[in-house]
C-alpha cells in the first residue's frame, strides 16, 4: 500500500506562473488524477479503508474538488496543494512523524476539512519519540513476563536497573559467571526480539480484521501470534533459569550483579552464544 502511495504522490500539479514568477490559480480538475489513484487504492488494498487518516484526506480532497461554483473556477494553488498532498501522505505511511509549522499552516489553507480532523483527533500534537514509544512496550512487555524490579509506577524495568553504574572489580569474572552472563545477554536479545514481534502483530491487528476474506492475510496474523506466543513461553523459561543461576552465583560471591555481564571483562565484551 506505502509503494502504491509513492505512486500516486509522484503525479505533481504543474501549473502557470505569471511574469513575476508568481504560480497562477488552476481549475479543480487537476486534482482529478489523484483522486482516481487513491480510488484504486480503496479497490486494491482493504486496509485502506480501515486506515483512518487516509480516508480523511481524500474525503477532504474530493470536498475541495467538488466544492467549487464552476467547472471553470480557477481556484487551486497548485504549488501548495503539490506540498500538501506530498506530505500528508508522508504521514499517512508513518504516523509516528511529527507535523511541522509549515505543513500545518499549508493543509489548513489547503485541506480545511482535513485539518480540522488532524486537530480534533490530537494528531497535531507532538509525538513521543520512537524510543519513549519502544522504552514504554518493553516495560508493558518485561511486567508481562514478569520481569520487572517492582520499583516505581507499574514497575520499573528490570534492564534498566541492570544497565546502572555497578562498582569496580578487581578480579575478573569466573567461567561459570561468564557462562551465566552468556545466558543473560541471550536472554536480553530473545526479549529485544518478541518486543519487536509484538509491534508487528500490534499493526497486524490494527490493519486486519478478525473476519477477514483474504486467506494470506489470516494466516500471516496467526502464524505472527503463534511464534509470538513461542517466544514469550521461551522468554519466561530463560527468565526462571537466569533467577535460580544468580541466586545460585550471588550465594558464594554477593557483589555479582547482572550490571557485570554489560561491563568490558578486561579480554574483552562478553558475548551471547547458544549453550
């Protein structure tokens, strides 16, 4: 859908200027084969329609295109409406982008219908980083697996706590805590990993419906939750492992810590490997 987007997007108005290099008005119809080609969109991809801010923009440019007194009217400022419809789709593919002054103020004289919805939606409004966004789904995901510190709000996240300052050694680590790092940092990679899985399946969720018609659709989101499920059943089984070995290596050396496994171990940065 995002490459049949790109598509649509390269058709540009291109319009008169006068002789001060100023773009002259345009009549509605230039906007005609942009609303065909987001017509065949709606046709081609289902998702289309569930996507909510897509069928917004085009009810709001097929409102500018019929809204007008006349056929004849030359009412269009092509290079504005060239920028608009560039970037709405831009947000269209990646809602998490962040709306600047400038296309702001060129929708709302372009696109009102749109804007206004944009507002009353909160869309407008600045989003949370994409690592607030993913700092926020790996705790949601930790104190699902049961892995949080049970500090603060809803529980602090037991990989931040680990990644803290710890104090120096001065000795190095043995073999059976490398050998018990080597399985934590396994461990921090399988949880990296299903958090990942857990957005895909989030956008698989959103943009299929559970009744869905198209069979590949239907099994891609059930192989999705089936492999999401694996991982969390493997996460939890590591999870026990890693909290009976520590108990274990913190019951003859009490200063070991997971923060240790994150550290330089004098030869060099432990590294995960399969057992």
């Amino acid at each position: 859908m995002n490459e049949a987007l790109d598509l649509c997007a390269a058709y540009q108005i291109k319009g008169d200027v006068n002789g001060a290099g100023r773009a002259l008005p345009e009549r509605t119809v230039v906007l005609v084969p942009w609303l065909r080609c987001f017509e065949t969109i709606f046709r081609k991809f289902p998702v289309a329609r569930e996507r909510e801010s897509f069928v917004m923009f085009h009810r709001a440019l097929q409102s500018r295109h019929d809204g007008v007194p006349s056929s004849d009217a030359r009412v269009v400022d092509w290079p504005q409406m060239n920028f608009t419809v560039t970037h709405a789709l831009e947000h269209v593919k990646d809602p998490s982008l962040g709306y600047s002054d400038d296309e702001k103020r060129v929708c709302a004289s372009q696109l009102p219908d749109y804007w206004v919805f944009l507002a009353e939606s909160g869309r407008l409004s600045k989003p949370e980083s994409k690592s607030s966004v993913r700092a926020a789904r790996l705790s949601e995901l930790e104190r699902e697996l049961g892995v949080t510190s049970g500090r603060g709000a809803g529980g602090a996240s037991r990989f931040d706590a680990d990644a803290r300052p710890v104090p120096p050694r001065a000795t190095k680590l043995t073999e059976q805590q490398r050998d018990y790092c080597k399985s934590y940092l396994a461990y921090r990679a399988l949880v990296y990993n299903t958090e990942e899985l857990a957005d895909y399946k989030r956008v698989l969720e959103q943009q299929t419906r559970d009744d869905v018609s198209n069979s590949n659709e239907k099994a891609m989101r059930e192989r999705v939750g089936a492999r999401f499920a694996k991982m969390k059943d493997e996460a939890v089984k590591q999870r026990a492992a890693l909290d009976e070995g520590l108990a274990k290596l913190q019951a003859g050396s009490s200063w070991f810590r997971n923060g240790y496994c994150l550290q330089d171990n004098g030869g060099g940065r432990i590294r995960s490997g399969k057992k």
